[in-house]
C-alpha cells in the first residue's frame, strides 16, 4: 500500500509526519518555503486524509519506509508533530538507515505515564464518541490542541482534518475486519541521528514531559522552547516553525550530531 502524499521541490529529502489530530494539509504553511531548498515529502498516514485504513495488521514506520522506496529516497531528514514525533522515533528505530536527522515537534511516546490532565482528556473524548457526539469530540480537540496564537481559520482547518480522522478510524474500527496498528518499542538510547525537541510553552503538561524526556534520552538532542506555541505550533506559528526547520535542516549536521 502506498500512502498518498505530496512530493514538492528538489534537494535533500524532508519527511513531515503530521499530528494525529491532523493530516498532511497541516504542514500547508510550510511547503512552499521548505520546497525552494528541499524534496518535500508528506503523506496522509493510514486513517487521516485521502489514505484509507484497511483491516490487518501494519506499521506506519513500515509504510514510510515503502514510501521512501516508492519515491526511490535513500535517506531523509524526518520532522514529525505529536503522534507524528512517535511515529518518526519508531521509523528511525526500525529502519534507522533511512534516517539522517530527526525534529521532533512536542512528540509522543508510548512508556510514559500520562499526566492526571492527558487521562482525563482521554476519558472525555471517550465519552463523548461512545454518546455519538462527533462534533463534541471535534472541539474537544481543537480546544485542546491549539495555544494561544491559533486564530479562527486554523482552529477551522484543525476541525476539519480531526473530522476527517475520526470518520475514518471509527468506520475502519467497526468493520469485521479491523485494523491492528502493530506496537514499536522506542529505545531512546538508540537513536545516533543528530535530533532537536521543540516543546510548546502552552502545550499540556505531559507532552512538555515527554518532550523532556526524549531530550534527555536521545545523546546530544537539542531541547528547544516555543514560547507562545501550544501543541501544534507548524499551525499556531508557521513562520517560527519555518525558520527554525530552515535553521536546522540546512545546518552544519555536526552541529546537532550526537
């Protein structure tokens, strides 16, 4: 199966994974300035925009490493946001000649404990899609998701992307023949690619955690703080973002080397 995707621009390849709230249009504001210096890839995981979810098991890591084949990529610079953070971890984890650099932007990651305020957003969302209340669960997301910069149009961009997900994953979810995500371990320890960790100011407290913690466990990663950014800050601050992914992805790459 091949993800659909974009593929804009020449020069070294970027991947951008998207959130899980999200889908490859969230990176929008970004393309057009990445795609003057780099290739850049972004697909529509399994389940989120235009990629269907069929039933049987898979692995988003294995279904970018069979996009990057398809494209005939060697090796890429990786940019992943939330879910999309964990997802490049385990692509860097499970085919880790593929991946050249990684920037994490408030990634995920399974093993740490969520805070009492992540439980307690997981048990409403819960709620509320159990009640067939999607258009809840959609605000309950935006209002989650998006810090203080967001303005109305990305807030409705936002909603109509988690919309889109949830459609998707719900009917997938209930069919006979369900979908079954196969589960990566991450050893943080073994991640040798030079690695920055953007965490939003305003994000929740266990993303800031997390985020943290992959600083702490990947050698030499660079911690850098958004101040005015919550948990989706190519969305919240697309002109930051894109300055410091210019930064970064056109660095010395000893500069951030492990």
């Amino acid at each position: 199966m091949i993800l659909t995707h974009d593929d804009a621009g020449t020069g070294p390849a970027v991947l951008l994974i998207h959130a899980g709230v999200a889908d490859r249009r969230m990176w929008d504001p970004l393309v057009p300035a990445l795609s003057h210096a780099f290739r850049v890839i972004r697909p529509d995981l399994r389940g989120f925009g235009e990629t269907p979810l069929p039933g049987g098991e898979y692995a988003d890591a294995d279904d970018l490493a069979v996009l990057l084949d398809h494209l005939d990529v060697a090796d890429v610079a990786v940019v992943g946001s939330s879910f999309g953070g964990r997802v490049a971890l385990e692509l860097a984890t499970t085919h880790p000649g593929r991946v050249g650099e990684l920037v994490l932007l408030n990634p995920d990651l399974r093993g740490v404990e969520p805070s009492a305020t992540a439980a307690a957003f997981d048990t409403e969302e819960d709620r509320l899609l159990a009640a067939g209340d999607l258009e809840g669960a959609v605000r309950l997301n935006v209002d989650t998701w998006l810090g203080p910069a967001a303005d109305l149009s990305v807030r409705e961009a936002l909603a109509a992307m988690q919309r889109r997900a949830f459609e998707v994953q719900l009917a997938a979810d209930a069919s006979d023949d369900p979908p079954a995500p196969r589960r990566i371990e991450v050893d943080l320890a073994a991640v040798a690619v030079p690695t920055v960790v953007v965490t939003g100011a305003h994000d929740m407290d266990h993303f800031r955690a997390v985020a943290a913690r992959v600083g702490d466990g990947v050698e030499g990663a660079e911690l850098v703080e958004l101040d005015r950014a919550g948990h989706l800050p190519a969305l919240e601050l697309p002109d930051a973002v894109r300055a410091l992914l210019l930064d970064v992805l056109r660095a010395d790459p000893t500069v951030h080397a492990p």
